[in-house]
C-alpha cells in the first residue's frame, strides 16, 4: 500500500496550483464571511442605518382643541367629558409618534429629515430617503375621535416606499408595532372606563418584565463565525473524496490501473491506497484552515487541550468517512462504463450533502425533513457533534453519532470492496 | 456550427443517463428546496414544570395567533437536543405566565422571534392587570378584542406612484436562486465536455477539419446554454402550472433575463475551462467556486441585509447578483424592459469578458 500511497501523493503533487486552489479558496470564503457577518447576523440593529422622510400635515395642539371644543357638544355626562378630555390629553398620537421617532434608542439607527411633501417624495425618486411618512391633515382630531369615542373612520399614517428592502421593513414594523400599543392602550382603557375600572392613562402603562434569553447549563454560545468557519472547512474537506475519484478517472483512461494489475498486485492495495492518501489530504486541508483560521479570527478563544483533542477526534472520524467516499466513488468509477457518469454522481451527491447537511446554505431556509436528513451525511453528523463539542458537550453525549459515523465508514468501505473490480471481473 | 451541435446531441442521444440524472436532480432539488414557500418557522416549546397546563396551552394559542411563527409543544430534552445539535435556532420554555427563550446560536431568527413573543406577552399581561380592576372580565375582554379587530390607528403602505406597495416575496426570491444555482452546475457539466475532448484528442482532429474555431465554440456555447435554459424554463413551467406560483406577467422578459443569464454562465463556464487543462481539475474547482456565489450575492437573505461595501463590490462581478435583481423587479414590481437594461448590460458584460479571456487562455494552451 505503501508505494500506491506515495503515488497518489504525487498525483496530487503534480497538481499543486489546484491544490494550492483548494487550499486557499476556503480560507478566502472565511475571511469574506467574516466581513458579511459581522455586519448580518451579529448586531444586526447596529449597522442598519435608515434615512426617512417625515411629513407632518398635522397640527396636533390645534387637532386636540378642535377635539375638546365638539366634546362639549356631545350628549354626555360632565364626569365623562373630563375623563375622556383627559384621556386625549394624553393620547396625542402625531405627538406621541414624533417622541417616539425623536427618541434616544432609535437615534442610533433612524435618521429623520422634515419636509414637505413635495420634496420628501422628490428625495424618495432619488433614492435619498428609503421612505416617507406621512401624517396627514387633521389626523389628531380624527384619531381622538376615532381613538376614544369609537366615530369616524380610523386614521391612517401613511408609509410611501417604492422597494420592501430590509430598511422599509424595520420602519414598517416600528411604525406598526408604535401604533398598534397606541391602539391596545385605547382600548384598554375605554374599556375599563366603560367597565368601571381604575383609569389606564395611555403613555405610562406599565411594561411587564417577563421573557428573556436564557443559556443552557454549562452550554456556551456559539458565534455565527465558528458555526461558518467549521461549515466551509468540512465541506472542503468533503470535496477532497470527489477530487481523488476524480483523479482516478485519468488512471482509468491511461490504463494506469490495468499495468498494475499486470505486475501481479492485489487491486485491493490500489483502493486502500486511493483512500489512505484521502485521509491524510482531508485532514491535512482541515488542520491548515482551522489552524489558520484560529489565529487570523481567533476562531476558539480560551479553550481547553480536552477541547482541541475531543475536536481532533470528531474531525478524524470525518476524514475517515471522507476517505471511505473516496473508495467507493473510485470503485463505482471503475465499475462502470462511463467514468462520467460516475463523477457526475459524486459530483451531485457532493453538493447535495453540502445542502442538506447545512455547509453550503444557511440551515434555517431548508424545510424541516432536510434539515433532519441532513444528520444521516457524514458531514452534517460531524458539523452537528463539533457544534456540540463547542457548547461543551461530555464525551457521553457524543457517543451514539460517533458510532453511527463509524458505522457508515464500515458500511461505505464495505460496499466500495465489494463494487471494486476483481481479478478477472474487468 | 450544426456539426458541432449534431455530435453533441448524438453523444447524449448514446448515453442520455449523465445529463438527464443533471437536469432531473437539479429541478427536483429547486422543487424541494425552492418550493418550500410561505411556511412557518417552526420554535419548539417546552414547559419548565415538564407538563404543559392549561394555561399554558392558551399562551400557545395566543403565540400561534401570528403568521410568522408556529410553535409546537415538545419534550423538554428532545427540544435541547435538537436545538445542541445546531438543527433549530432556538427553543421557548414556559414558566407560570412567563418564558424563556434558549438559544446556543446567534441568528436572525433568534432577534425576529424575540420581539413577536415579547409582544404577545406584553399585551396579554397587560389586558390582564387591567382586567383586574373590574367587575366583569369576560366582557372587558370582549370589549377591548372588538375594538382590536378594527384597530381605530392604521399604517397604509403605498408606493410613490399613489400605487400599492408590494411587499418583499422572500420565497419567490429563494426560488428564483435555487434555479439560477443549480442551473450553473448543468452548464458547466455540459461545457466540461470541452476538456474531456481536448484530453480524449477529439479536439485536435476538430481543428483539423474544415470548421473554423468560431464554429466549434459557437457550436459547444450554444448546445450548453441550450440545456441550460431548458432547465430553467422546464422549473419555471413546473412552478407555474404545478405548484401555482406567480411568476408575473412578463414571460418575454423573463425569457430574456434566463437567455442572457445562461449565456453569461456559459461563458463563465468557459473561462473555468479555459484555466483547467483536465476535465478532473475543472472537477474539483468547479463545486468549490459555485456555492460561494449565492452567498455573496444574498441569495438566502433578505434584500439590503447586506451592508459591508467589500462585499457588496464584490456581488457587482458575480452574474448571479444581476439575474436576480434583474427576475424579482420583473416579477414582483412589473418592471419593464427600461427598468433592466442596467442588469441585462452588466451581464452581458461579466459574459463578454469571462468568454474573452477564457477563449484566449484557451488558445494559448493549445499552441
């Protein structure tokens, strides 16, 4: 095995500007997703920045006096009318709505220009704002009306935007969340005025504390970094399994492999070889990303000796899946008529266990029945139990995928010896 | 030309297998993947006294009465353990008229998920302590609920035009780069047969007969881009007439932008070849390229989701990028032809430049 070791180390020296490729093309993906990441998944509030556009057509002392003044004239009780007088005190919606707009923890990201209508919708055409909100004419007063005596219409804000980029959508769920506690404060509290309650005022009701995040015992986060970085380099490992069947198609064409049967070796010895020289290449390219990627991002700050072996381990137990791929996909290259074919399957199926087992998209766009089919691959069985390795995981709950991904090693190898050409089969 | 286009189509006509597994995978995995629109993120829930009560099986209710979410109940070790295993973003437990929500992963679902609990919470603890007060408090509630159902504030969207704003299909966005995606694996197979023939010495007696070179690659170009648009129109058609999907109404400038879009893959299929001497090499580089591209293009994220201008430079040079921006202003905004000259031209562009220096490297390997 030895000598067929040292020849397909040389083959793939002979191909070093693509394995130089293979080598620094994942660490180039690493290093572009940790720009994008930084400013996508972590901190997601702090790099959004929106620029609106306010148009204020309302005049709200004016629309609160208006109010008050036809209150009197309605058919009801004195005590009413001081409460419900009150109450709109307190509701001033476009007022409410700038104080909200104005506020400390939304300065950060929303900036805010006053203008009149004609410019605002000018800037929007020039994509100076991404959107433009629109308090109308005697809103105060419609929504008094509508607010607290339940007449008229309701009263519309009117949001104008010509795209749903993810800026429109965060003032949208502002605006609507903002108006939507306006609405239930309402409610609430001409309920309970009807009901006889104790007096609700609109502005200070109190927030519940409830909710939270909590961590799991003795469980530590993982970043979005680690969890990309880990990705990228099991999937590149994998691809390491497709390259060396592929690099067999040419010992297959030039009859590289008929010659050895010839000089009297066991064809068994060119397979093992084929798959010991995946092994050390899978963990060779593993070890120099991870490796590389520690001290460029310091991917694992802090961790134990324990940690990087338990690590080692779980990315050997995947290199030896790798190299049992690697086998099978050379014994289905030599069984079969069409060497093309052959790789065309490894080739799809490569990219189908990078999918499904979560190295290639974001795992939470794949419907539920991938994302657990995703467990069955070797290497979203490895990503899983690193994930777990990092959240600090005992030995013993590891266990059963270790076992498993041994046993798909055994049952891999197994069914690669008996697809393998025997003598006399070819 | 024909010559070119009848060998190709005799070779696949002898072994149909290869391009047919291709095209037949690619489409069922843009089906599966793709067509997965409009569900609900499922949140896994769990009570922290191990049962769930009655009570909280109504802040269930409560939780399930929004669109985004769907949370089911689940054992609490099942729950943990799917969530260690990096399969879910995030779990709920739920405490007596309180929750906590566990997560080991920083996403933006976790984000998302957080904000509409919090609310559902809040406005119920709120109606609550408010129902306090009073004497009969089903007919509070009822009072405030008939109010809620038509809440007297409203936010009206509009596009500037005074038209309806149209919200983002985040789906038909996923659909529309599964396609694209997988669409680029067909064509450069298809294009791969380039170096099989340089390697097999079919390309030297190519040059030897009468054809000139412009008629050889025009001939590989086209029969691969062929396939290629084959595939995208026979998933469209699927979406379409199968699974209902609107793909809007402007099927001439669809054509157009997949036409183009193929060409440009084509071409950038070539430069890939032009680079690789073995169909081995292109192989290995081929796979490894390919899936970076939907990422920096934003394929799986929301429109302006990413803001780092490396990364957004990088996206220019990417044909995927201009595809899509190109399919989803078509389909979801109507737009015209005057809307995407700027992405057609940009990759036609990307297209001109990858076919011309990849011919050229390919020429000079040659002599």
């Amino acid at each position: 095995m030895n000598v067929f070791f040292k020849k397909d180390f040389l083959v793939y020296w002979r191909d070093r500007k693509e394995m130089l490729i293979a080598f620094i093309l994942p660490l180039v993906l690493v290093v572009i997703l940790g720009f994008a990441l930084s400013g996508w998944v972590e901190n997601s509030n702090e790099n959004i920045e929106i620029k609106a556009a306010l148009v204020m057509l309302d005049q709200s002392k004016e629309g609160l006096e208006r109010f008050q003044y036809k209150l009197n004239s309605l058919p009801l009780t004195a005590d009413e009318k001081t409460a419900i007088s009150k109450a709109a005190e307190a509701f001033i919606p476009g007022a409410m709505l700038l104080d909200m707009l104005n506020s400390d923890e939304t300065k950060g990201f929303l900036n805010i220009t006053q203008l009149d209508e004609e410019s605002a919708l000018k800037q929007l055409n020039e994509e100076k704002v991404d959107a433009i909100i629109l308090v109308p004419e005697g809103y105060t007063e419609a929504a008094l009306n509508s607010l607290l005596l339940r007449k008229g219409g309701e009263a519309e804000i009117t949001l104008t935007a010509d795209t749903d980029s993810l800026n429109v959508q965060v003032l949208q769920n502002m605006l609507d969340s903002f108006l939507s506690d306006v609405n239930n404060q309402a409610a609430l509290s001409s309920a309970s005025r009807s009901y006889g309650g104790a007096e609700i005022s609109g502005a200070e009701a109190s927030l519940p504390l409830v909710g939270g995040m909590e961590q799991m015992e003795g469980v530590e986060m993982i970043t979005s970094f680690q969890y990309f970085a880990l990705a990228i380099s099991i999937f590149f490992a994998l691809s390491v399994s497709t390259t060396t069947a592929s690099k067999s198609i040419t010992e297959k064409r030039e009859q590289v492999f008929m010659r050895i049967l010839l000089a009297g070796t066991h064809p068994l010895r060119y397979l093992a070889g084929k798959a010991a020289s995946t092994f050390c290449m899978s963990v060779l390219q593993l070890a120099v990303l991870l490796v590389i990627s520690h001290f460029i991002y310091d991917l694992f700050p802090g961790k134990s000796l324990e940690f990087w072996i338990g690590l080692s381990f779980i990315l050997i137990m995947l290199c030896l899946a790798i190299a049992a791929l690697a086998a099978l996909y050379t014994a289905m290259l030599f069984r079969m008529k069409d060497a093309d074919v052959a790789s065309g399957i490894s080739f799809l199926l490569l990219i189908v266990f990078g999918i499904i087992g979560g190295n290639l998209v974001p795992i939470y766009i794949l419907p539920d029945w991938a994302i657990s089919l995703g467990n069955v691959t070797p290497n979203g069985l490895a990503l899983s139990m690193l994930l777990q390795w990092i959240q600090g995981s005992s030995f013993d709950d590891l266990w059963q995928p270790v076992f498993y991904q041994a046993i798909f090693c055994v049952a891999i190898v197994g069914a690669s010896v008996w697809i393998f050409p025997r003598r006399g089969r070819l | 030309m024909t010559s070119i286009l009848l060998k190709q189509w005799m070779k696949e006509k002898r072994n149909p297998l290869v391009l047919l597994i291709f095209i037949i995978l690619s489409i069922a995995a843009t089906l599966m993947f793709g067509g997965d629109r409009g569900s609900k993120i499922e949140i896994e829930v769990f009570s922290a006294s191990g049962e769930i009560s009655d009570s909280e099986t109504e802040w269930l209710r409560l939780l399930n009465s929004g669109d985004t979410f769907a949370f089911t109940e689940q054992e609490e070790k099942a729950a943990k353990k799917k969530l260690r295993e990096g399969r879910a973003d995030l779990t709920l437990k739920l405490l007596p008229d309180d929750y906590r929500i566990i997560a080991v992963m920083e996403g933006p679902n976790v984000q998302l998920a957080e904000q509409y609990i919090y609310s559902v919470y809040k406005r119920e603890l709120q109606l609550r302590s408010a129902a306090e007060t009073v004497q009969d408090k089903l007919e509070f509630r009822e009072s405030v609920q008939s109010v809620l159902e038509q809440p007297p504030l409203k936010l009206k969207l509009q596009a500037s035009d005074g038209g309806a704003h149209v919200p983002y299909d985040m789906g038909l966005q996923l659909l529309f780069g599964f396609t694209l995606f997988f669409m680029m694996f067909t064509v450069g197979y298809k294009v791969n047969v380039i170096t099989g023939d340089k390697t097999s010495g079919i390309w030297n007696r190519l040059i030897l007969s009468p054809l000139s070179k412009t008629q050889i690659y025009l001939g590989h170009l086209i029969y691969s881009a062929l396939a290629g648009i084959l595939q995208i129109v026979v998933i469209f058609l699927v979406f379409h007439y199968g699974l209902n999907v609107k793909l809007g109404d402007q099927y001439g400038l669809l054509l157009l932008v997949i036409v183009c879009y193929t060409v440009t893959i084509v071409a950038f299929s070539i430069l890939m070849v032009g680079m690789m001497r073995t169909p081995e090499q292109f192989h290995m580089l081929f796979p490894a390229v390919i899936p970076i591209m939907p990422l920096i293009s934003g394929v799986y994220m929301p429109p302006g989701t990413i803001t780092s201008s490396i990364l957004l430079a990088i996206a220019e040079v990417i044909p995927l990028t201009h595809a899509m921006e190109a399919l989803t202003s078509i389909s979801m905004y109507g737009a015209g032809m005057s809307d995407i000259w700027l992405p057609i031209t940009k990759l036609l562009l990307i297209g001109v430049i990858c076919m011309g220096i990849g011919i050229n490297l390919m020429e000079r390997r040659n002599a």
